[in-house]
C-alpha cells in the first residue's frame, strides 16, 4: 500500500500523454505570466475564493425565512449572523491578510528563489492524485493541531478561541482565525505541495477547492448538493460535522474527511437544535 512517506521520497510518474490540460496551461503560461509567477498570486486566490465563496451563503443568512429554499436546510434555524457579526470575521481576515500573509509573501519573495513554471500541464490523473495526497496531509495535519489546540488550555485561550466564539458558524467564519492559525494554515498550504512534488496548477485547483471545502464547514446549512453528500460513505463531514464542532468543541476535530475522527472516536453526528 502506498504510504506518505512513499509519496515523499519516490513522486509518482504519470502517462503525459493526457494532454487536455495543455491548451489552459499554455493560455495561462503566454497570457498571465507575470500573474502567476508572482509569489502574491497564491494568496490572492485564495483570498478571492473566500470573498466569493462566502457571498451567496451572506446573502442566503440576510434574507433567511424569505428564501425557504434554502432556510428549510439550516442547522441551526433559531441563530441567524447578523450583518455586523459578518463585517467583523471579515475584517479580521483582511487585517490579517494585509498586516501579516502579505508581508511575510514578500519578505520570502528576497530570501527565496522565484517558483519556475514548467512548460508541461500536468495530466488530469497526476491533478486528482496529487490533489486527494494534499487534501489528505493537509487534513491530518490540522487535525492533530486542532486537537493540540483544544486540548491545551493556554492554546486554546491564546490561539483557537477567537475561531469559536459562535457556536453557530456562517460563511465568513470561515477566516476568523486568530493570526498564528492562520499563519500555520498558510504554512502548510505553501509547504506539502513543495514537500509532494505538485505541479502549480494541482497547487491551485486545491487551494480554491479547499476554500470551499472550509467555507462549506462553515455555512450553517446542510445543503443536499454539499459535497458531504455528493461523496458516498460519510468520507467527508461537511457542514455538519462542522457545525456540531462548533456546538460542542471537543468533537469533530478534521476540517475534510472523517476517518481521524471514527479512528480516534472523535467523530459525533449532527443533532440539530429545533
Ligand atoms: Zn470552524
Ligand atoms: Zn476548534
């Protein structure tokens, strides 16, 4: 069975000769380079996803009973953000994104080399392998922090807690992160692609993929198009794993999948307060 540390040390060979990525990696490569060369651009998709993933989810908790399309899925019916809860998680998040990921982009861009871009789109498989091994070190290695942090009551108090103090979560959320936390998430995503080998554009299609992942955490709303859903088994937790996080901290600890959870007993499912 292949292993993390396999993927480490021996990157798996891919049949190139899936070519369909070729034509959209040879537009970004004459079209956008500068663009994409740049060490901001990381940070600004997935800044930009976040804006634009958490909107329509904004929108859907302002205009809550009159849309009951949507409402009927909410989890938690009787709490609803109100704008100024929404104006504060994102300003938090654009401060921190200003006053801290930015600047630390750009003191890396004098100490560190520039990323080369390689001429070869990766293969459509090379994109799902690679992107399911990311997801997946990502995923275990914000679980055990998350537990580290729960546990541990200094840690909890100095650096998680500001991420929970709504036990009923909504898109915004999302980012309410205390600047360390932050800063570690931004750690990981910048170092397991480097760590496996990822090819930029796997780097890309996860980071936006995993803004929605987390961002869908946090909506509020179990939707019965949410990829929790959508992917057979319960691999995923979704929203209300999520949720039943932020109503009862001590379970529920990984941001995507379930497995940790079920393996370490951690996992609970949802009850929903009516
Ligand atoms: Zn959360
Ligand atoms: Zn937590």
């Amino acid at each position: 069975m292949l292993n993390i540390s396999e993927l480490l040390l021996c990157p798996l060979t891919y049949n190139r000769s899936d070519h369909l990525l070729q034509p959209l990696w040879n537009h970004l490569l004459v079209h956008h380079r500068h663009l994409i060369s740049s060490p901001l651009f990381p940070v600004l998709l997935a800044f930009s996803s976040y804006v634009i993933f958490s909107t329509p989810f904004a929108v859907m908790d302002l205009l809550g009973e009159r849309v009951s399309l949507f409402h009927k899925f909410k989890i938690q019916p009787g709490k609803r953000p109100t704008l100024r809860m929404m104006a504060r998680s994102f300003r938090m998040s654009l401060f921190n994104h200003v006053f801290f990921v930015l600047p630390s982009v750009v003191i890396s861009m004098f100490i560190l080399p520039l990323p080369a871009l390689p001429q070869e789109a990766p293969a459509l498989r090379e994109v799902f392998v690679d992107g399911l091994a990311l997801l997946l070190l990502f995923d275990t290695q914000y679980y055990i922090w998350h537990v580290v942090h729960h546990k541990h009551v200094q840690l909890y108090h100095y650096i998680h807690a500001i991420h929970h103090e709504y036990s009923a979560p909504f898109s915004w959320s999302t980012e309410q992160l205390s600047i360390p936390e932050l800063m570690t998430v931004g750690l990981w995503s910048n170092q397991d692609p480097i760590l496996l080998k990822c090819h930029p554009l796997t780097t890309w299609c996860i980071t936006v993929l995993s803004i929605w992942m987390s961002v869908e955490d946090h909506i509020g709303y179990d939707l019965p198009w949410g990829l929790n859903r959508l992917v057979p088994f319960d691999l995923l937790g979704g929203a209300p794993a999520h949720d039943m996080h932020h109503q009862r901290p001590n379970r529920n600890y990984a941001p995507f999948f379930s497995h940790w959870d079920r393996i370490f007993g951690t996992a609970v499912p949802l009850r929903k307060k009516r």
